[in-house]
C-alpha cells in the first residue's frame, strides 16, 4: 500500500476519533450547564442571550411604535387622526358635532 493511502485512512481514523471525542465533550459540557442553569435558575436572559427568533414576534425589528389617539369617541372608539376618518366620527360630523369635540 502507498504511503498516501496509508495517510488519509490514518487521516480518517483521527477524524473518527476526533468526532467521537467532540460529542463526549459537548454532552459533558452541555449536562453541567444544564445543571448550574437549574441550581441558579438561570434565565436565557441572565446568560445573555438574546430570544431565538421563533419567540420574537414578526416583523419585531421593523415595527414601528403604535400612535398616540388624537380622538376618543363616546364609546371609548379611538382614532389617531391618521387616515380616512372611522366611520363613528363621520357619523357624529354629519349629525352637527365638531371633530375637535372629541379632542383626546
């Protein structure tokens, strides 16, 4: 046999053992965390995580912050003052009533 191919199933046989090594490590490693996360309990927080991005609500990063109501109407119904008018405001306007009486 060449010593090329003696050389890469030495190669195989490291990287075998090297893999096998690696997953003793980790559960080893993962088994302490897991236990001083329950002896402190410990939040993913406190460890300094950040929530994984299924938790995160969509769109979380591009949302913008809700408006503040410029209008309450007499049953509590709500309007920024942005956009066509809701239907509750339109109606007392057209019964005579003055937008600004609405005034939040």
């Amino acid at each position: 046999m060449s010593i090329y191919r003696e050389l890469l199933a030495q190669r195989e046989a490291l990287d075998r053992k090297i893999e096998e090594a690696r997953r003793e490590e980790v559960s080893s490693a993962v088994a302490k965390v897991k236990q001083l996360i329950a002896e402190y309990d410990l939040t993913a927080a406190d460890c300094g995580f950040k929530a994984s991005p299924a938790l995160v609500a969509p769109h979380a990063g591009n949302a913008r912050p809700p408006v503040a109501v410029k209008y309450r109407g007499l049953n509590g119904e709500t309007w920024s003052g942005r956009g066509k008018a809701p239907r509750w405001l339109t109606n007392l306007e057209a019964q005579g009533r003055k937008r600004e009486e609405f005034r939040a």
